[in-house]
C-alpha cells in the first residue's frame, strides 16, 4: 500500500489501513515524516522562520514519540498488550488533521478527529474494544486537565 493510500485510510479511519500500518516496517518513516511535516506546517503559519519550523519538526518527531510512549504506558496499565513501535506507526498517521488545527472552528473539529482516529489506532494495535482504545485515548487528556486545575486552585 502506498504512503497515499495509508493517509486516504488512514483519514477514513479504516482499520484495514491501520492493520497495513502496524504490520509494516517502513511505515514506521511514513509516520515520522506525516507527523513531521504536520507539526512543521502548523510551526510555520504564524512564523515561518526558518527557526521556527525547525522547532516544528523537532516537536512532530519528539511529541509523536512521547505521544506514544504515553498511549502505550496508559493501555498497558488497563491490562492491554500491545508493541510500541506498530503503535507509534499508527498513531503517526492520526496526525494528518493537525493540518488543520490553526483554522478556528475547522481546527478544533480536526483536532477532535484526530483523537478519534487514534481510538482506531489503539483499538487495531491493541486488539481490543473501541471503548477501552477511547479510555486509553482519553485517560491522559483526563489527567492533563485535572492537573491543569489543581495547579489553577493552587496558586
């Protein structure tokens, strides 16, 4: 499958593609130039500094990485088991919406489907329910948010 046909599927949130996704490893550079370029895109629209988009790639490669590290930590503590590598693969193709994100009213529905997309990620990597895959989702930006407050309510 090419790179085209995994954004495509990957967009229309099939789990076919993700399969594809997780079960090969040169989707692995797939995922990391998606996320890349995502970030630098996003990096580039306010300042498009040559600085500025070198910060945006620096943080596609990092944040997809410990985006996944976090997703993982979260399913294996609810019991699931799964790799790391397919997971980061997977999860690398959820951020092609991010696109869209600086664009008001459009980005927070892309950001929103972004999420959704990477329950299917987690639910195809992790074999399991749509519903456990969407706590494992949810549970960090949970934790974020709760942090976020008691930090408000501490000061």
């Amino acid at each position: 499958m090419s790179i085209w046909d995994r954004m495509v599927g990957a967009l229309r949130g099939h789990a076919v593609t993700y399969e594809d996704i997780i079960s090969d490893r040169a989707a692995s550079a797939q995922a990391f130039v998606i996320s890349v370029i995502s970030t630098t895109l996003v990096a580039g629209i306010d300042d498009p500094s040559v600085g500025n988009l070198l910060l945006g790639a620096f943080a596609g490669a990092i944040g997809l990485v410990a985006w996944t590290g976090v997703l993982w930590v979260v399913a294996r503590g609810l019991g699931m088991t799964g790799r790391y590598t397919p997971l980061m693969r997977a999860i690398g193709f959820t951020a092609l919406p991010f696109v869209l994100t600086p664009i008001p009213v459009v980005g927070a529905i892309a950001a929103v489907f972004s999420i959704a997309l990477q329950v299917v990620a987690v639910r195809t990597v992790f074999k399991t329910t749509t519903a456990r895959a969407a706590a494992t989702v949810v549970t960090p930006w949970l934790l974020l948010v709760a942090a976020v407050v008691v930090a408000q309510f501490n000061r």
